[in-house]
C-alpha cells in the first residue's frame, strides 16, 4: 500500500476513534483505550511520515477521493514537505497521546474532551495532506471547531468562556483570510486544485495581495502579533495535553499553510516580502518573550513563549524569501533549513514544557507560580525533564534550541550578498532583535524554573506534592532525551530536511552526515562550524574530571547547615524572590515603554502597623490601541442594528424587496 | 593520521592547561595593581592561588534545603567556561578542536553557564540569592545582544564566525582603518566589563553591599564548590582578555604549522598583552565608580548600540 | 595608499557620527558642552583630512574657524553663561535615553539607505562622506526635538550645522566652504546669545538666578 494510503487510512481510524469514544463515553476505560489508540495511529503515521522524508522523498504521490467538490474531488498530495511536518505534528501527538494516558486519569469532565481529542489529530492531519482549496479550509476549520471545544472543555473556570469566544472570533477571521487567498490564486476559472495554482503565475499586486491574506490568516492561527491576542487565553484553557498540542503542533500547522502559499503555490517570491515577514517574525519574537517574562500563570508563560518562537521561524522564512527573491538558492536553503528545525525543536520542547505544567497542575492544582517553589525536592523527575526543556529553548548548547538559532545567526550573516539596500540594513538588525529575544527567553526560563521548582515551597500545596505517574514521566522523558540528541546530532536533523529544501527553493545545504566528526557546516568549515556531540563531551569530560580531581586529591566532606543569607535568620519562605519581583528589574528596563508598566507604592503614615503596599499596573498596547477600538466598533454597530430586530413585517419584506431589487441592478450594469 | 593529528593535540592540551593555569595569575594581578593603585600592600601575587587551595580543602557547608542542582552547578560552569576559554586562540591558532565551537557557540557556552548560576542562586531559597539572579538575567538581557552584534561586525568583515580565521584575517593589510572595528572594540570593552562583574557594573570585591550581583549570587557557596566558582569567574576574565587580544591585537599568534620557537614566541606576546590588558582593567575600576544599577541599562544599551551602529556603518566602508 | 586615504576619511566621518550618538547619550549640560566640543574637533580633524586629499587648501581655513569657534569659543562661553545663570546642570529630556538612541539607529539607517540609493553612481569618499553628514545632521535635529532645555538645544543646532559642513567639504569643488562657515558661525553665536537670553527671559521676566531656582523648586 503506498505511503499516502496508510496514512489517509491512519486519519480514518483517528474519526473513527472518535465516533468510538462517542459511543463509550460512559465507560471506564474509555480514556485509556481513546489515548491508546491515538498514541498508536498517531505513532504510525510518524513512522510512516519518516520513512517518506528519508527514503524517496522527491517524488510527490496523490490519490484521488470522491469527496469534497463534485468536479474536483478530494485531492491528497505527499510530498517533502508534507512529510516533515506529518512526522512534526504526528511525534507531537503521539507523546501527548502517551501524556494523556496518565493526566486524562485526572480529567473531571472526559466527555468534554475524549471525542474531540482524535478529531482535533485528525483535523491537523488533514490539513497537511489536503492538495486542493476545499480540501484544504475544510480540515482547516475541522481542526479550529475541535480545537475550540477542547478549549471549552472546562467551560465552567470563568476564563475560559471568555477565551474560547476571543478564540472562536479570530479562527474565524484566519480562515476568512485563507480563503479570500485561495479564491485570489485559483483565479476567475475558480481552479481550486493545488496543482493548478502552482502552474498560475499570478500578477504581482495579486500575489502581494495574497501574501498579506496569508499573514493574517496563517499568523492569525500561529500567534504573530498583532493577532496573538486570543493565543495566550485559548492555549492554557485547555487540558494540558491539549495545551501542549494546540503551542506545540497547531501552530506548526499554520506555518505550514504559511509555506505552502508563499514558497509553493505563489510563485517567485518579490524581495520586500521578505522585509515585511523579517518585520513582523522580529517584532513578534521580542514582544512575546517580553509579555511571558510579564506573566506569572505557567501555562500562560508558555503560550506567550510559543508566540516569541513562532516570531523566530518566521524570520528565519523571512530570510529564506528575501535570499529565494534574488536566486541565492543556497543561502535561502540555510535560512528555510534553520526555520524549519526550529518547527521541529519547538515541538519538542514546547509539548515537554506544557507536559511538566500540566504535572505541576496535576500534582498542586496550581498555575500560579506565586504559590509554588521547591517542586525539585518532590518531583525530581518532572523537575529534571522541565530543565532539560527550559535550557533547550532557551537557546543554549548543548540543547536543539541553540542549533536552530546558530543557523539563523549564520543565514543572517549571509545577508551581504543581497543587491537590495533596505534588506542588507534591515538583516542585522533583526539579528540583533532576535539575539535579545533569545536572551530574554534564558531570563524567562530562569525565572519559571527558579520560581516554581527552586526554592522552598511557597503554599501547603506544594509542599506536600507527589511526583506524576509513569505515563506522563514517560512522555517527558522521551522528549527530553530528543531535545538532546536534535542538539548533539543536528546533522541527521538537516539531512532530513535536505529533501524539503531542494523542493521549496531549489537547493539543500551540503550533506551533513559525512562531515568528520559529525559537525555541521553550513558553508566552508573556515567560515563556520559546530559540533554538539564534542561540545557535549568536553563538557562532560571536564565537569567529571574536576569532580574526579577534587574529590580524591581535596575534599568531598560535605555539612548540612542552616541557609547563610548574610546571617539573616530567614525563617519564612514568603521571604524569597517572588515571580514579580524577579521580573521586576526587566520590568524596569523594558515594560515602562512597551507596557506603562506602573510601580505604585502605598506607605502607611508613620505609627501606623498596616502593611505598605506596592501596585504594579501594566497595560497591553496592542489590546488597547487595536481589539478595544474594535469591540467598540462592533458594540456601536450592534447597538444601532439592534433597532432592526422591531420593525413591522411589511418593513421586513420592504427590505428583502429592495435588496433583491438592487441587487438586480448590480446585475443588469454588469459588464 | 595520528602523527597529522599530533601537533594540533598537543596545542589544544597546552592552551587548557596554560588557561587554567594562568587565571588565578590574572586575577591576582590586577587585585595587586588595584592595590597598589590605591597605595597598599596588597596581597601577594600568588594569593588567590592559595585562597583556592585553601578552599578546595575545606569541608563544604550546604544550606539543608539546597537540591542536587546547587551542588552540581559549579562544576557544570566550571566546565563549560573551561570549554569556551581553551577554544579561543591564545598563543596560537593551531588549535585542533577549534572548528568544534565558533564565536557564537563560545558565547553561547558562557550562556549556559550563567543560565546555571543564576538558577543556583534562586536554589536555597533566599532573597540575596534571588536579588543576584534577577539582577544577573537583566544585565545579559542587553550584554549579550551587544556580543552578537559585535560578532555580526566581526564576522562581516572577515567572512566567518570561526575565531581562528577572524584573528588570521585581522593581521591582513585587507582589514585597514575601519570606525566599525572601533566601535566594536569599544562594545567589547563594556560587555566585557558587565560580564566578569567588574566596576563599575558590579563590585567583585565587596560581599554587603545591596548592589551586588554575581556575589549575591554565589553566597551560599563554601569550600571546594566556592574554589571552583571562583576559579571559574578567572577563567572568564582570562577568556574575555584572550578574546580582545586575539581580535584586536592579534600579532604574535602562531598560525598553524608553526615552529617551535613562533609558539613560544606566541606564548611570551601572549602573556604581555595579558598583564597589559590586567593592568588598564586595573586603572581603569580605581578610576571610575560604582553605577547605580538601574544606570546599568543605559551602559549597555549604550553598548548595544555601539555594536548595531557599527554594523549600519561597515555598508558605507570600502569593501563590503 | 589609496585604501588609507579612504579609511581615514572613513574614520573620522564615522566618529563624527558617534560623537553625535555620544551627545545623545549625555545627561549633564557640561558633559554635553565638552562631548560638542569634541564634535567639533573631530570635525576640523575631518575637514582638514579631506583638504589634504583634495589638495584644497581653502578647506585648512574652514577646519581651523571651526576649531577655534566651535571647539574653543562657543563652549567655553557656553560654559559661563550656564555657570553665571546657574542652569539646571541636569538636560530634561522628553523621550528617555534609550528610545531617542534606537530613534537615531534607525535615521542613521534610513540616512545611509536613502544616500546610498541616491548616489549609486558618485565616487564612493563623497558618496559615503554625503551619508554621514546627513546622519549627523539628522542627529542633530532629533536631539533638538526631544530636548527641552535650551542650551542643548542650541547644541543641538549647532552639531547639525556640523553635519551641513562635513557635506560641503567631502563635495568636491565647493568655493564657498570658507564663507559659508564664516557666515554660519557668526549666526550660530547670535542664536546662541538670542535664543538664550530671549528665551529666558520670555519665561521668567527675568535673568535672576534666584527667581529660576525658587521656581524650579517648586516644579520639584
């Protein structure tokens, strides 16, 4: 059976499981046999997905079903980069389906979330595969409905309903967008096949048009700002498998529609693409690592990180469109390389971040980080596998994340060669957003770590927290151990995307496998190199050593005591570094422009015992200055529409009358 | 194969030891000249050799509540600054595991470590700890732009990121008079000072002042994992002065393939530029105070923009 | 020789333009004077380099008026009138330090894109020589924009007119450099007296120092 089949039959079974799960919603063991099933469809269908990618990759394969539009069917097509991102979302779903084992255990409403859970899998699936318009929007709004009653699962939490109205509006709007860009590229002909819009060369004003359509659509979905408002309210809503699906897999599926439109269907890319999707991936990068170090809900942080490392792959596809424009096919193949291993890392280690969230939640009941600290002491495992994924984004070796950046920086050093003045300037600085993005990401995983899991425990609730089940840690595990064979091993990571690369742009970066001593090397070996398994081993080697060293030749005498402090007697843990006090000094430097971040201290006049009180007020720019304007508008036109709803029934017909009418003359003077 | 390998081995083998070994020096050094600028004694040169025996022997005090990640976090930083320190040419550029980390990569390294030392200050739980921290990730938010902004300019110049080839391009005539290298140098100058805690960014020589930083940081720390910290705080300073040195006045640096006599010559240029570089640091922290920490910011915004103004102007330069 | 000749010209223009970042950056009104003056020695450095290149020794003259007006006299009498009036020695700005250096990054940038466009064909000493003057010149009004105090806004003024003359000194064949620095200079020390003591006394009725303390004091 070819590779497509097995995995159209895959997405089946998944809509099957879920009518099942349907079926059996009263059972007991519904919950395990729903995420069985998922874990081991969604397991094949990556394995499945793999084999594609690194055995014959080149060649594309369809199949035809007689779904969908009667004239066109429902075309299916596998190619490069339908596979890299089948095996991307499909290894994200099959770790949350083995998270799910555990956590669902603890679900109080399964039948709010057990039916939709295989859909959503399906839906994103779907998503990949689909090769024609129809196809394509369908499973998109498939995989936004699933999504959306996932996030409503706990409807009763008073955000949440919120969240999930914020959510349903701009899924909406994104898929309004995405399909006024297919109704743009397939044309007056109404050609909705992918195959045919990629033989379309559409006028440059029209593929401009449908680029921006593509940036908000897509972006929409994605998080880019300005359209990340609802991401951060609809991400942690959710169960927190669900959350770690929705940061970690959906919004690879939106980079995917962002690829396929911009780098397949539309043709030769202009270079001032490039300028506004650099723009926007670098702003979105700073502001959202800005909005997380701001917050202090776990799962909140995380959706806000999500939306920095989305801003960092869209710059790296900024830089692969500004290189494709002016057929540097090398340079635009390092630049797409680099986005679209971070697509691959950001999976990874946002699935683990939003695990171990969830085993905090499990484990405490609380999202609060001001009510948590000293979680290594109880849950060491969860504890280990979170630092691992904490240091992986925050970009630093030996980890994936800081490969994924090191090409950036390298493709963005290749931005001499651009002829277009505005780009040569505009590159650099992007770089530098990116590095301090990259930055302030380490100081928001310090904090989170530092806060939550260091220190001593903060309420009864944490200190008296067990470590999650087998499952879960299971979950974690795996992914942590792959964060660091992606960042010791990048080179089979690259190779793999090798195929992909040469479809989108034309050419791959040279083939990493065989370089000795399994570095990578972009280029030339003397312009630039890395190697993460000698790294690794240097660092290892030497921290073993000094150990070695000192404890044999020194001393290994080591005395419990009482925390020093500077001889402060430190009794209570409310003493210790809060999670807004230890933002408080990026606060300063950053919120005051960005967020009229506000510092009000409240003295008590002297002789009085009442405690001072300091208020922090921050403010969302981008809420106040575009969604509020927005609802009002909204509010304003619903108010005055609202009069529409008492007219007389002969007013009524009159309307239908007159529209019908007018819309005749807009016929009738037609040309 | 073996016998190729050979030369490039044993240059690698003697830069870890000449690193390690020469730091406490360094250190020690300019704790002298500050000393003496100031019309002290001071402590001997050898002192912080000594004080890092004297530690390494002692029993270890940790706080009852502190985890397996304080106790394992020295070494770890230890480790990793070791790494960085041995990949950047000192003597010579023959080093045969140079092409393992680039100049990113090696700050990168130097992430990590920080990343660690500040988690190991929120570990036991103590506000001085967590003051450390919080003020440590503040002042890399902007020194490490600043870095990439100068390696982009470096690197720009020269076409490569690799540390060997920059400082091999920087003894070239193709490099001349450039305002960016200026600039980048200056950049250089105040991450460099942020970075190893130096005056007038941080104090390394006080322990009770609340604006302290990398030694809030450390002071829970006794003994062996103390000696290590500290050891580890001199190889950054050796590693920050190599950098500066190896770029910017790179002449007297074997290249690869180099006899016996350039290597040493290499080793003695080495260790000039070293107690030159030791010695403006010195007259540089007597003459200068101590900034108010939310004066920090403005420092190094003023170094990053050093570094992005650097990268606008090498456009308008002669041959990119 | 022909690349030296270039990157020294190079490196002084580009200081220039650092030297209007340092003025950004200041905080005290002498500080600001001595970082001006500085500009305007590193001006007369680099315009008595391009006479060197250009073998024009007209552009000697207007390197030295703009050392001994610039870098000496006007400072200096700066300098008296702030102790004699006895100024705030703090300059208020209206935008913080940070934002107005990352606004002057990007009209350096700008000024750089848009000069280079424009003269793709010139020779490449006057080409990139017209971008920096257009920066500095373009820092200096920044600088008179978000500055409330008016002596750095005279400075301000002052340093733009720098730029003006780094501009008519790289163009080649420029007769009247000399007199139009002349004429520039002599206006610039009017404006310097005028605004000063006109703007001072269109808010406080007077030059007295105590008044302006006692009214700062209640501002505070």
């Amino acid at each position: 059976m070819p590779t497509i089949n097995a995995l159209l039959f895959c997405v089946a079974a998944l809509l099957a499981t879920s009518m099942i799960a349907v079926a059996l919603i009263r059972w007991k063991g519904a919950t395990q046999l729903t995420y069985g099933a998922t874990l081991l469809l969604t397991a094949t269908a990556a394995a499945l997905a793999a084999g594609r990618l690194f055995g014959d990759a080149a060649t594309p394969l369809t199949v035809t079903l007689p779904l969908g539009l009667p004239w066109l069917g429902a075309l299916f097509r596998l190619d490069a980069l339908s596979a890299f991102f089948l095996l991307v979302i499909n290894l994200g779903a099959a770790a949350a389906s083995l998270y799910g084992l555990g956590y669902g255990r603890h679900e109080h409403a399964p039948h709010r979330v057990l039916p939709f859970f295989p859909a959503f899998l399906a839906g994103m699936n779907l998503v990949i595969l689909a090769d024609d318009a129809f196809c394509f929007l369908l499973s998109w709004e498939f995989m936004s409905l699933a999504s959306w009653a996932l996030v409503m699962a706990h409807h009763r939490i008073d955000d949440n309903a919120r969240a999930g109205y914020v959510y349903i509006i701009m899924a909406s709007f994104g898929t309004m967008a995405l399909l006024l860009a297919f109704g743009l590229l397939a044309g007056p002909d109404g050609d909705y096949a992918f195959a045919a819009m990629r033989e379309a060369a559409p006028a440059p004003w029209l593929a401009a048009l449908v680029l921006i359509l593509a940036l908000l659509g897509a972006g929409s979905k994605a998080g880019l700002v300005p359209l990340h408002a609802w991401l951060p309210l609809a991400h942690p809503a959710a169960p927190s498998h669900v959350s770690a699906l929705m940061s970690g897999v959906m919004t690879k599926v939106a980079i995917y529609g962002f690829i396929r439109i911009t780098f397949d269907l539309l043709g030769t890319p202009a270079w001032w693409w490039g300028v506004i999707v650099l723009i926007i991936g670098g702003v979105t990068a700073v502001l959202g690592v800005l909005y997380a170090l701001m917050q202090n809900d776990l799962k909140r942080i995380l959706a806000y990180s999500t939306i920095e490392n989305i801003g960092f792959i869209f710059v790296g596809l900024g830089l692969a469109l500004a290189f494709a424009a002016n057929n540097m096919a090398g340079a635009a193949a390092l630049a797409l390389t680099a986005a679209l291993f971070h697509v691959f890392n950001h999976t990874l280690f946002k699935s683990l971040l939003f695990f171990g969230a969830g085993a905090v939640l499990t484990a405490t009941g609380e999202r609060d980080m001001e009510k948590l600290g000293g979680l290594i002491h109880r849950m060491p495992m969860t504890a280990l596998f979170v630092l691992v994924g904490c240091v992986a984004i925050s970009a630093l070796p030996p980890f994936n994340g800081f490969v994924s950046e090191w090409l950036t920086l390298q493709a963005i050093l290749l931005s001499l060669g651009l002829p277009q003045w505005g780009l040569k300037i505009a590159v650099p600085a992007i770089g530098g957003l990116l590095a301090l993005a990259a930055t302030l990401a380490a100081a928001c995983f310090v904090r989170l770590y530092g806060i939550a899991f260091l220190g001593r425990p903060r309420s009864a609730v944490a200190a008296n927290a067990t470590d999650v089940d087998l499952w879960s840690r299971a979950s974690m595990g795996v992914f942590a151990a792959l964060c660091l064979v992606a960042g010791i091993l990048p080179g089979f990571v690259i190779d793999g995307l090798a195929p992909v690369t040469q479809y989108m742009v034309g050419a791959h970066m040279p083939a990493q496998a065989s370089v000795p001593w399994l570095s990578i090397v972009p280029i030339a070996e003397s312009r630039s190199s890395y190697n993460g398994i000698l790294v690794f081993i240097f660092i290892t080697f030497s921290a073993l050593l000094a150990v070695a060293v000192i404890h044999r030749l020194a001393s290994r005498a080591v005395r419990r005591a009482p925390a020093w402090d500077c001889g402060f007697p430190d009794a209570s843990p409310a003493l210790q570094y809060t999670a807004s006090g230890f933002g408080q000094p990026l606060r300063r430097v950053f919120g005051a422009m960005i967020f009229h971040a506000r510092e009000e201290v409240e003295m008590p006049p002297p002789g009085d015992t009442s405690p001072a009180r300091l208020q922090v007020s921050l403010r969302d720019v981008i809420w106040d200055a575009l969604y509020a304007p927005l609802a009002n508008l909204v509010l304003f036109l619903a108010g005055h529409l609202n009069r529409l709803q008492f007219l007389t029934i002969r007013r009524y017909l009159g309307l239908v009358f007159f529209s019908l009418v007018s819309l005749l003359v807009v016929l009738a003077l037609w040309p | 194969m073996i016998s190729a390998l050979l030369p490039g081995l044993l240059i690698q083998g003697a830069q870890m030891l000449v690193v390690l070994l020469l730091s406490p020096l360094l250190t020690g050094f300019v704790r002298k000249v500050k000393a003496r600028l100031l019309r002290r004694q001071g402590p001997p040169l050898l002192q912080h050799y000594r004080d890092l025996l004297r530690l390494l022997r002692k029993e270890a005090v940790v706080a009852e509540n502190a985890s397996w990640l304080f106790r394992a976090t020295p070494y770890m930083i230890f480790a990793a600054t070791w790494v960085a320190a041995a990949l950047v040419p000192t003597f010579a550029t023959g080093l045969l595991f140079s092409w393992s980390a680039d100049l990113i990569a090696i700050i990168a390294l130097l992430g990590s470590a920080r990343f660690f030392l500040a988690l190991a200050g929120m570990d036991v739980g103590t506000s001085f700890g967590g003051i450390g921290s919080s003020r440590e990730v503040m002042i890399a938010s902007l020194a490490e732009p600043a870095m990439i902004m100068i390696v982009f300019i470096l690197a720009l110049i020269a076409g490569s990121t690799q540390l060997s080839t920059v400082a091999a391009f920087m003894q070239t005539p193709a490099v001349g008079l450039r305002v960016s290298l200026g600039m980048a140098l200056f950049a250089l100058l105040m991450v460099a000072i942020a970075e190893n805690a130096r005056i007038p960014v941080d104090n390394p020589a006080t322990h009770l002042e609340l604006t302290m930083v990398h030694e809030a940081m450390v002071l829970e720390y006794s003994g062996r994992h103390l000696a290590v910290l500290e050891l580890a705080a001199s190889l950054k300073l050796l590693l920050y002065l190599s950098l500066i040195a190896c770029v910017f006045v790179p002449w007297g640096l074997a290249p690869a393939g180099a006899g016996w006599a350039t290597h040493i010559l290499g080793g003695a240029a080495y260790v000039g530029k070293l107690f030159f570089g030791g010695f403006m640091l010195a007259v540089f922290e007597t003459s200068i105070a101590k900034m108010r920490v939310f004066r920090v910011p403005d420092f190094l915004g003023a170094g990053l923009m050093l570094g992005l103004l650097g990268t606008l102007l090498l456009f308008v330069s002669r041959s990119l | 020789m022909e690349g030296l000749v270039f990157d020294i010209a190079h490196l002084l223009a580009g200081s220039l333009v650092l030297v209007s970042f340092m003025m950004l950056y200041q905080d005290r009104l002498y500080s600001l004077l001595n970082v001006f003056a500085f500009h305007a020695v590193v001006l007369s450095l680099s315009v008595a380099w391009q006479a060197y290149i250009q073998d024009a020794p007209h552009l000697y003259v207007t390197a030295v008026i703009a050392l001994i007006f610039k870098a000496i006299i006007i400072p200096l009498s700066l300098h008296r009138i702030i102790a004699r009036l006895g100024i705030h020695r703090e300059i208020e700005t209206v935008v913080g330090v940070g934002p107005t250096m990352l606004a002057g990054m990007g009209l350096v940038a700008l000024s750089l894109v848009v000069m280079l466009r424009a003269t793709a064909e010139a020779d490449p000493l006057a080409r990139e020589d017209l971008a920096f003057a257009l920066s500095v010149l373009l820092l200096g009004l920044l600088m008179m924009v978000t500055r409330r105090n008016a002596v750095s806004q005279v400075v301000g003024f002052m340093s733009l007119e720098n730029g003006l003359i780094l501009a008519a000194a790289g163009a080649k064949g420029m007769p009247l450099v000399v007199e139009i620095s002349v004429a520039f200079s002599v206006l610039i020390a009017f404006i310097v007296i005028g605004i000063f003591l006109f703007r001072i006394r269109e808010r406080f009725d007077t030059v007295d120092v105590q008044t302006l303390d006692r009214f700062r004091g209640e501002k505070r």
